[in-house]
DNA sequence: CGGAATGTTGAGGTTACTCAAAATAAGTGG
DNA sequence: CCACTTATTTTGAGTAACCTCAACATTCCG
C-alpha cells in the first residue's frame, strides 16, 4: 500500500493558486505570474507534527505553526499560520516551525524573492503589510497574557483565528474548523493544559463556544467578545460563573 | 521665563542628522537626503507623559512608548520606543504613543512616505527590516509573559533595552540610561507594580542589577543573563534566594 | 483489541495580586 | 532654602488565580 495519500490536493501553477488572492503575491498583476513562479523552489508536504526546516515558505493547505522552546522543555507558540501565510525563520535561531495539521507549501528561494522584492517596490509593501498584520496580531496577544485572565486569553485567541480564517472565507460567522488541541492553546496562551480545559469547560457549560472534533462552535458571540475584550467591565454578567463569587 | 528649555536639542536637516544612521533612512544615499526631508511634515516636540497623535514620526530624541487600554483603567505596554524608531499607530486604533521623557520628533507625511517606498524599494525593504525587528522583539516578549516568572521577564526586558541602547551607543555593557517608572515596567511585564518593586529588590540584593534615578547598572551580567534566559535549567544557583526552596 | 494520545477532574501548593499604609523622592510656590 | 503637595517606591498581610501532581475517562489509530 502506498503512503497514505494527503488529504490537501498539490497546489497546481501559481496562476490558478487559490491561496494567491490572500498571500504575499497578491498584488502582482496577472502578466507576472512566471516572476512568482520563479522564486518556487520546491512544492512540499509535512505531515502533522512535523517540523518544517525551510526557512522561507508560503503555506498552501493545512496549518502550522511557530514555536519557542525553554530548556525546562516546555514551548511558548508565538503565531499559528494558515494557508496563504508567508511563513519565515532563521535557521540558527531559537525558533521552530511545526506543522499542525498535514500541510503543503511552497518553498521560496530567499535570494530571489528578495530580488523580486528589490525592483518591485509593490512586492515589497505587500511583505511589510504582511508584517505589519503580524505585529498587530502579536500586540493583541501581548496584551492578552499581560493583562487578561484564562477565559478572556482563551476567548480572544479563539475570536482571532475565527476572524482569520473567515477573512479567507474557511470559517463563518459562527464556528470553523479549528484543529487544534488543548496543549497548543495552552503553549500559545501561557497557561497550563489542565486550566485551559477548564476554562474550555466553562464556555462549554454556559453555551459560549464549543471545541471538539477539530471545530470551533461559537454559540454566543456577543458573550465570547465580551469575554474576550475584558474580563469585568464591558460584559454585564454575560456568564453566570466567572469564578467564585467575590466576597465584598 | 520662556517655558522650560527642552532638554534635547532639536534636529538640524536630515544630512548631519545623528539618528538617521540607525532610522528608516539609513540606506538612502546621500544625494537623495532631499527626499528624506521632503517626506518630513513638522518638527515636534513632547512634554513626558503627553500623548503623541501624529500616526507616523521618526523619534529624534528622548523616550516614548505605545500602551493599550484595558476598560477596567489598566494598561498593556506594547513596545518601547529609542530615538532613530519609526513609531506608527492608526489614529482611530486602540492604540495610544505617550512620551515617556522629554521627547522631539520629525512628523513624517504618510502619503509621501508611502510614494516614496513605492518608487524605492531599498526604503521600503528597510522598512520591513524594521517591522521585522519589532516581531522578533514581541516575540520575545510574548514568550516572557507567557512562560518566564517575574524575575525572568524583569530579567529579560532589561537587558533587551540596554541592548538596544547599547547598538546606538548610548549605553556601556554595564548599564546605561533607563528613564522607567516602575509602574511601566509593570504595565510591560504584565505584573503589579508591587511584584516589580520586590523583584528590583532581589536583583538589587543580590548585586545582580540596580535600577535608580533613571539609570541601570549591570553589577552582574552573566546572572541576569542566566535569569532571564529562563527560570531554572541554564543558571547553576547564581542566585541564591529564587523565590523560597523547594519542599523536595 | 490494545496502546498511546488527549481530555477531564480533584486536591493541594505557589506565584503574583489586592489592599493598605509608611517611607522617600520629586516638584512647586513662597 | 523651606513648607507643602504630589508622585513614586517600599513593606506587610491576606487572597485569588493558576500551577503541579495524580488519577481516571475518553478518543484515536494501527
């Protein structure tokens, strides 16, 4: 028997990419396809859990993500990347790239994009949008592990991927798949597997949101955005059970 | 008496600038430096503590930073800001640039800015460069506040600043200039200020590094270095009191 | 069917938070 | 330079959120 056969089709010629619309090319008009094309240095598969050691890639099909490890063995996932991201480490630095689900990529030779990049200036802003959306995504994260609790890291970090994937229309208003297990939102948000399932149960429990089978149920948006956006002030009591009851 | 003469003096043209060897601008040729100034709007000056509303301005001199507002009155600092940064933010975000000294600025136009990228794209590679060094540094910081302890993340953020102070020459290996409240280290590190006071403490109790009148002193690099890299495993007990021993 | 990975639940401990107050330092007007 | 006010730093006591450890249940997959 042949290896299992991939569950995400090859992408076909650059000109017909489905992903091209959302990734890094997608302001290069139609007559400079071949340019693309000719930064392609290889199509690739990566199989779940894999780790992917090309340093400059632009995802087609599955996800994958980036990670940090500590040398008590335990890792911060510092974005997660959906078809259509350029994804791009150095080899020697103390990042990884892992594929999340099975993946398959176009690896882009650093040389020559950046020499496309070098005379097209268009080219070249549409990598430093890229990079800006990045920034702005990790700002928000930021401010989730510094100054949300569990439920709202958790609300937030689940409103954040829905938006992306529906931005490329994988995903509607009110759940998407999401192949993600409890240990990968606890690495991304900074809290343990057992607390993360816990706070998971209390979306669960009171009809928020549900996760399960590799997909994200949004059952109460309004209440998952206020969770989401600060713990006490904007949500009037949305949740029954935010913790125990306060004292005073 | 005329207001409080400015303590930083204000830049002369771009030419003699003596940021521009570490700004935006670096890699634009000397005889195109009228570009440079042409993209310039105003020259700034703000007060410490005054919010910034100009969207796009090369930091001349002095400090700033840009926070996020939580509705409970809180804040979450994003980033620091050294002279020679390019500071953006979307007037109409949630995002809000404060001078954090005494501070003077060149207000840059953002529409000659981006035609000027559009037609250079060594400028708008250098552009990315920097928004690229801002990812790796929130990067840093996300993996801090998600997986280090307060006298890592204090650890680590101190030297990331005298770092960075360092590359422009303003600071030795041993310390430098750190015009910080503790109240922002807090808001940056995601920790009360009353945790940052007794983790300055430790480090200060143990000749590691002081922080006082605006100043950080390296007393012990290789242990800070060791507690910010992480927690436990890199530091063989360079510190003897981490917090009370463990019962085990 | 059996093993491994993942998810769930409980008990107890630790870090960091909150609240409160005192001690310093930094400004300000006289 | 001093009296006064205000901002910042420091210390302490009690508490809450989250962690660790340890089982156990469930799903996944060969």
């Amino acid at each position: 028997m042949p290896p299992k056969p991939s569950l995400t089709p090859l992408p076909g010629s650059c000109a017909t990419c489905g992903v091209r619309p959302h990734d890094l090319f997608r302001a290069v008009p139609a007559e400079q396809i071949d340019k693309v094309a000719a930064t392609r240095a290889a199509v690739r598969l990566a199989r779940a859990g894999q780790p992917i050691h090309d340093t400059v890639f632009s995802l087609f099909a599955g996800w994958a993500f980036t990670w940090r490890a500590t040398p008590e063995g335990r890792r911060q996932i510092l974005d997660f990347h959906l078809p259509g991201d350029l994804v791009e480490h150095d080899e020697a630095g103390e990042e990884t790239v892992t594929a999340l689900t099975d993946a398959s990529f176009c690896v882009l030779s650093r040389e020559r994009l950046c020499a496309f990049m070098g005379r097209d200036a268009c080219l070249a802003m549409s990598y430093a949008e890229g990079l800006s959306e990045d920034r702005a995504r990790l700002r928000e994260r930021l401010t989730s592990l510094g100054r949300r609790d569990a439920l709202g890291r958790l609300a937030h970090l689940l409103l954040e991927l829905q938006g992306r994937l529906a931005k490329r229309g994988t995903a509607s208003g009110d759940g998407g798949p999401l192949p993600l297990r409890q240990a990968h939102l606890a690495d991304a948000l900074g809290l343990s597997v057992e607390h993360v399932n816990r706070a998971l149960a209390q979306l669960r429990r009171n009809r928020v949101a549900l996760l399960r089978k590799g997909r994200l149920e949004i059952l109460d948006r309004a209440a998952l955005g206020a969770l989401a956006d600060w713990p006490d002030a904007p949500a009037p009591a949305l949740l029954a059970t935010r913790g125990r009851a306060r004292p005073g």
